[in-house]
C-alpha cells in the first residue's frame, strides 16, 4: 500500500510541476480577441473596461517575454563562451603536457647517450 501511495505522490508532483509549465497568455484569452475584433465605439463600458484591462496585461506579457527571450539569449551566449574557453583550456593543457614529456624524453634521452659514452 506504501508503495503504491508513493507512487501515486510521485505522479501527482510530476504531473502538477507539468502543469505550471503551460503559461496563460492574455493575449489568447478568447472574449479580449473577440474584443479586439469590435470598434470601440460599439462597446459598451462592461467590454470596454475588460478589453482595456487585458490590453495592459497583453503588453506586459508580451514585455516580459522578449525580457525572457532576451535573458535566455545571453545565457545561451555566456554558455557557448564559457564551452569555448573550457574546450581551449583543455587543448592547451594537453599541449603543455605533450610539451613537457617531450621536453623531459630529450633531456633523459641526452643523459643516456652520454652516459653511454662515459
């Protein structure tokens, strides 16, 4: 009974964290795009204050979500930055180390042939 109770939590927490995903958009609500379609000169003042309420929320949404897109587009430019400099890093190191055993093979490689010829 325990295990199935788990895992029936388990999938009430992944579905719900699933379900915050989906963002509500005013700008889709379906009586502000009907709205939208009417001159305003034929609303009445009920539709004008809704319209006019979720004129505000649409431009705020939309605002937020080029800040979003913008945010995201650095963060991606920061990460392909950062990928690059690790990437260069890493080809430097392994330079440096074929360096430094090729470096330290001729310096043993001089020492044994002098060392055969004493």
């Amino acid at each position: 009974m325990k295990k199935i109770t788990g895992s029936l939590i388990a999938f009430f927490i992944v579905f719900l964290s699933e379900a915050q995903t989906v963002t509500y958009s005013p700008c889709t609500d379906s009586l502000y795009v009907a709205l939208k379609k009417k001159p305003l000169s034929e609303m009445n003042e009920r539709e004008f204050n809704y319209f006019s309420q979720k004129d505000k929320e649409c431009s705020t949404f939309m605002l937020l979500k080029q800040q979003e897109q913008k945010s995201n587009e650095v963060i991606r430019q920061q990460q392909a930055e950062t990928d690059k400099i690790i990437k260069d890093s890493k080809k430097s190191a392994s330079k440096g180390i074929a360096r430094w055993f090729l470096g330290w093979g001729v310096i043993l490689g001089v020492i044994y042939f002098v060392a055969k010829l004493l």
